[in-house]
C-alpha cells in the first residue's frame, strides 16, 4: 500500500486506522517502537501525510479492551508519541476524510451528492458536513 501511495500521489488513495487497536494496550516500549515504526511509513511513503485518514466505524473496536477511549488513545499516540503536529493530525482525523468522501462543500463529489438527495426527495441536512473547528472541539481546544 506505501509503495502505491508513493509512486501514486496525487491519487485520492487513503489507509484508515481506525482499527489501530495496539495502542490500546501498549506498553511503553511498545509504543515507542510503533511510533518509529508509524513515522519511518509516514518518511518513506506519505511524507506529507495526505493518505491517512481516521475511521470510526470499524464495528470490532467494541471488543477491545479500553475501546470507549479509543479516540482519546489515538490522538495521544499520534501527538506524543509520534509528535505530529496539529496541522498533520488535523488532516488524519478531519481533512483527508472530508477530500477522500467527498464532503467538502463546493467539491464535485459533494455536488453530486446534493444532487441526489435532491432528486430523492431526502432531506440534504443529513449530509454530513464538520466544522474546521471539529477536531479541536472533540479535544477542548
């Protein structure tokens, strides 16, 4: 997948972690060794990390240990143990989902969307749409 994402990126191509179950329960020297390991892909294949993108749906999260922290988890993993910037894990959990969707407003994808809730007579309002504040509200900043 890294060696795609490379040799291809301007491709709208993303890997999801929202099953990255194993820093639920790493230990601290596991942790350190995931973090190399998450940071030498991201040097190597994604240096501008605009191919990763957070996932909430993965249905067997619930069967994890500590899952109802999952969100919180990651976050701390990216930004402490990983040290990624706001800007870069604004785009994990926020912005390379809404390009890859497509929910940017103005964006074709979403256009077409809109055209067939229109068209279905469904209610266009249940189209989701974040905030650029929606990362920073989900951690109280």
């Amino acid at each position: 997948m890294g060696e795609f994402i490379r040799e291809n990126s301007g491709r709208n191509v993303v890997a999801d972690i929202s099953y990255f179950s194993e820093v639920l329960s790493a230990t601290p020297r596991e942790r350190c060794f995931l973090a190399k390991f998450f940071n030498k892909w991201l040097e190597v294949f994604d240096r501008g990390c605009d191919h990763i993108v957070y996932g909430s749906d993965w249905i067997m999260l619930g069967k994890e240990a500590g899952y109802n922290h999952y969100i919180e988890s990651v976050n701390a993993f990216l930004r402490s143990d990983c040290g990624l910037s706001d800007d870069i894990c604004d785009k994990i959990f926020r912005r390379n989902a809404l390009r890859f969707l497509p929910l940017e407003k103005g964006s074709l994808g979403r256009e077409r969307l809109l055209t067939y809730y229109r068209t279905n007579k469904l209610d266009e309002r249940r189209l989701p749409s974040a905030s650029s504040r929606l990362v920073a509200n989900l951690f109280g900043r």
